[in-house]
C-alpha cells in the first residue's frame, strides 16, 4: 500500500500552534507533529485506506484539538481538490 502524505502549513508559530499540534499527535496515536525549517508538517500514513480518508483523520484531529486550529495552521486541501 502506498504511503499518504498529508501537509499541514504552521501560520502562525508559538504556544498555541505547538499546543494545537501536540493535541492532534495524541488524537492520531502519533509520538509527535513537527513542523520543518519550512513551517511545514507532514502525517505520513501507511495504513490508510484512501488519501480522503487519511486527510478526514488529520482534518478530524485538528478540529478536536481546538475549534481556533485555522487560525494557527492551515491543512492542505485534499487530493483532487480545488
């Protein structure tokens, strides 16, 4: 099975974004979410049935680590999408 990659962008930096990202690890069972040099983080999934899925897992987590995650990050749209 092919490996999904999905892009969150950290907009704005700082407590409240590593806050945001930490609750949304936990919410995936992952050690942690880290952004790069770049601000981009990336949820790698290897067990995903579909990349739809896999977005909708990441999409979820964000919005129960906190209602204001869009203020902070930005999910990247998913595949096939405009």
């Amino acid at each position: 099975m092919p490996l999904v990659p999905i892009r969150i962008v950290v907009t704005r930096p700082g407590k409240r974004t590593d806050e945001l990202l930490a609750a949304a690890a936990r919410r995936l069972s992952r050690e942690n979410i880290a952004p790069d040099d770049h601000g981009v983080a990336h949820v790698v999934f290897d067990d995903a049935p579909s990349s739809g899925a896999a977005w909708d897992e990441v999409h979820n987590a964000l919005e129960a680590a906190g209602q204001d995650w869009g203020d902070y990050l930005h999910l990247a749209p998913r595949r096939g999408t405009t």
